[in-house]
C-alpha cells in the first residue's frame, strides 16, 4: 500500500528533502529565496508545468513550523494590508494558470531583482525610498497573483521590507503570516484545477519536510547575525535570484 504512493526512485524523494533544507536555510538567513533555488531542482524532475504547485504546496508544509518559531517577531500592522490581498490575487492566479506564459513575467522581476545592488548601493545604504502602509496592498495582490503562476517570488519583496525598516526575525516572521493564508488558498486552487496530483503531492509533502529542517538550522544561525549582514544576504539573494530567472528563460541554462 505504502510502496505504491512512491512512483518515483527513493534518491528522488532523498534529493527533494536534502535540496529543500539547504534551501530553505538560506531562505532563512537571507530574507528569501528557497523558492527560487527549488525551481531549477523540480525542473529537472518533473517538468516546468508542476514546479509551482509542488513548490508552494513545500512552502505551505513548512510555514506552520517558521511560524511558531517566529510568531513573537511577527508585524501584524503589515498582514492586516497585504494578506487580504494576496488571497484575492491567488484567485485570480487561478484562471490565469492555465491561460498565461509566465516567461516576461520572470524576465522583468529578474531586472528588478538585480537592480536593487544599485539602488541599496551594493550594501551601503539602508533604505531607498519611503514605504507607505498602503503599499503592501498592492503588492500583496501583484506579487500572489505572480507567484502562484511561476512558482516562487520570494525576493521580490525584500526591497519592500527593507524600506519599511524590517529586518532579520521581523522579515522572516512578517513574510510567513502574510503567505500563510495565501498558499492554503494557492493549495486549493490548484487542486480544484486538477494541477496538484498523484506523485506531487509527495514530493511536495517531502519538500515541506525538508523546509522545516531548514527553518530550525536557519533560526539558529539568522539569531548570531548582525543586521548589515543580514541586509548584504538579503541583497546577494535578490542580485542571484534575479540573474538566474533573466538566463533561465533567454535559454543560457
């Protein structure tokens, strides 16, 4: 009965687990960013079209853990903007999966991503410009809407937080409530479309093991951190990140 839930051989799902604890330690200690290394992983494993239900459904296992490990840390004042949005944007996210290539959408966040070096001047200033409380509503609805087609925008948001002077434990505390409720909708909707099935839902599960691994290494390593550190990861996570959705889809990878 068990064996056949595992259609796939056992260094598959063994990968999935070691690649997501890496990945979701440096998620940790950079503001971001797990998603994003995952793609290149279940790319190669299963297809460009399952990345993103596999990769949101880990994200989902593994928030309740990050969560509980940094609810005292979480800002409140900015879920209250931009989970009610995100959700919204998830639902949209629904019917435009199945109708939208999402190639120009990773190619002009990956410009963004890598512009932020300039703009933080590669470390030296903390902040760039003035961040309103309003402005979490839009992005919570921009950035669900984009990642539940492609998968994983993480970084994206880090230029945000950073202008809104949250850092370390509050960024990482912040960005988990306000995706929580988002990916048990993004759950949902992919399974009401029939793109989460059968063995993705393994992988998926066993990704989310793995990220909660991640999180308990990360938590440890992220509290011996000084917050110019933590800003100069956060940025090395966007320039990376950036750079590899910009040559990942103009074919260099």
């Amino acid at each position: 009965m068990i064996e056949s839930l595992f259609t796939e051989p056992w260094w598959m799902y063994a990968a999935v687990f070691l690649a997501g604890m890496g990945a979701y330690i440096i998620s940790v200690i950079a503001g971001g960013g797990g998603s994003l290394i995952m793609i290149p992983v279940m790319n190669f494993m299963v297809g460009s079209k399952a990345v993103a239900p596999i990769i949101n459904l880990g994200d989902m296992i593994g928030r309740p853990s990050r969560l509980f490990i940094f609810w005292k840390d979480i800002r409140w004042d900015v879920v209250i903007w931009y989970a009610p949005a995100a959700v919204s944007g998830v639902l949209l996210a629904g019917w435009l999966f199945t109708q939208v290539q999402a190639d120009w959408f990773q190619i002009i966040i990956g410009a963004f991503l890598v512009s932020t070096v300039f703009q933080y001047r590669f470390g030296k200033k903390e902040q760039t410009f003035e961040m309103k409380k309003w402005y979490w509503l839009p992005l919570g609805f921009g950035v669900a809407t984009i990642s539940t087609i492609v998968g994983g925008l993480g970084p994206v948001l880090n230029p945000f937080y950073l202008n809104a002077g949250i850092l370390k434990e509050e960024m990482i505390a912040t960005k988990t409530a306000n995706s929580f409720f988002m990916g048990a909708v993004q759950i949902g909707t992919y399974t009401f479309i029939g793109a989460l099935y059968g063995d993705l839902w393994i992988f998926g599960i066993i990704l989310g093991l793995g990220a909660t691994a991640g999180n308990l290494v990360g938590k440890k390593l992220l509290s011996s951190m000084t917050d110019e550190t933590f800003r100069k990861y956060v940025l090395a996570v966007m320039v990376i990140s950036g750079a590899y959705m910009i040559l990942s889809k103009i074919g260099v990878f």
